[in-house]
C-alpha cells in the first residue's frame, strides 16, 4: 500500500504561481509512475501530468505545457508540481496518485491523495 498526502493548494490571483506537494509513504516502487490530474465540479479528472518516480522525464498534458513542471526530493520522498503564470481555468482540485504505467487515463492509477484546492481569481 501507498499513501499519497498532499498540500500547498490555495487562493492566487491570475498570472500567479503555486507549488503543490505530494509526498509518498508506504511501499514505494521505484518504478511507479506520479500522475497529477485536477477536478472540477460535474467534470471527470482531467490529465495534468506523468512522470517516472525516479526519473526526471515529465509529459504534460498540453493546457499547462511551458507552464507547470514537476520536480522531486528523493530523501523527502516528495514531488512538486510548480505551476506558474496560473489562469482563472486552472481552478480545480488537484490530485497526485500513484501507478504502475504511465497513463494521462484516471483509471491506471492504483492510489490517490486526498487533493488540494486551488483556486485562480481573475
């Protein structure tokens, strides 16, 4: 079992930046994928991002390419999502989880974090 905890959401203004935070316990593969999604409501979890556990190779999903990178602290067993020059469209809770492939589909992740709002204002 994996347990994902995340943090850092909160209120921004529009060109903003937030760091998100998700940090893993439990039985971490090293060869598990962190995918970030984010929901908003009456709509299914949207792709935000995937990358390998332990490595540095990111695939975004094309609304926050060139705006979001993900980054990690292996010691902390911790990986970020950076979120710069943010829109009001990226309002949305936001979610880590955990898997074996690297999958943009909500689905092939086996664990989740509990999520953390984000808020953009205009």
């Amino acid at each position: 079992q994996v347990q994902l905890v995340e943090s850092g959401g909160g209120l921004v203004q529009a060109g903003g930046s937030l760091r998100l935070s998700c940090t893993a316990s439990g039985r971490v593969i090293s060869t598990y994928y962190v995918g970030w999604f984010r929901q908003t409501p009456g709509k299914e979890r949207e792709f935000v991002a995937t990358s390998i556990w332990s490595g540095s190779t990111t695939d975004y999903a094309d609304s926050v390419k060139g705006r979001f990178t993900t980054s990690r602290v292996n010691a902390e067993n911790t990986v970020y999502l950076q979120m710069t020059k943010l829109k009001p469209e990226d309002t949305a809770v936001y979610y880590c989880a955990m898997g074996g492939v690297p999958s943009i589909k909500s689905y092939d992740y086996l664990y989740w974090g509990q999520g953390t709002q984000v808020l953009v204002s205009s």
